[in-house]
C-alpha cells in the first residue's frame, strides 16, 4: 500500500462530507472501490484522446454495415 492509498477512516470521513453516512463494516469496502475507481480514472487519463472528437460529432445510428461480417 502507497502513502496515497485511501483509509477506511479516511472514505468515511469523506462519505460523511458528502452526505452519506456509512456503517462501519462498510468503510473497507467503500475505500476499496473508491481505490479501483482512481486506478481506472489514472488509466485514462494517460490514454491520448487528444485527437478524438467530441460525441457531438458521431450520429446515432449512422454506422455503415460490415459485408465481411
């Protein structure tokens, strides 16, 4: 574990910020899923999408079918 690592204590505390209350025999679950999620989040941010247009520029439904599929 890192020194970045998010604590039980520390996920209740900011759950309790937030609004949410959280029963103690949830603090590790929580901080455990709030870790995965800033591992994934720090995945993509690394990934260029720098020349990826916005959504705005696909239209729904407008995929041309494969013949080779």
């Amino acid at each position: 574990m890192s020194a970045d690592d998010l604590t039980p204590p520390e996920a209740a505390r900011w759950a309790a910020r937030s609004g949410l209350p959280l029963a103690p025999e949830r603090h590790a679950d929580v901080a455990a899923a709030a870790e995965h999620i800033h591992s994934v989040v720090s995945v993509l941010r690394e990934l260029g999408f720098g020349d990826t247009p916005p959504s705005a520029a696909f239209r729904a439904g407008g995929e041309q079918p494969d013949a080779a599929v």
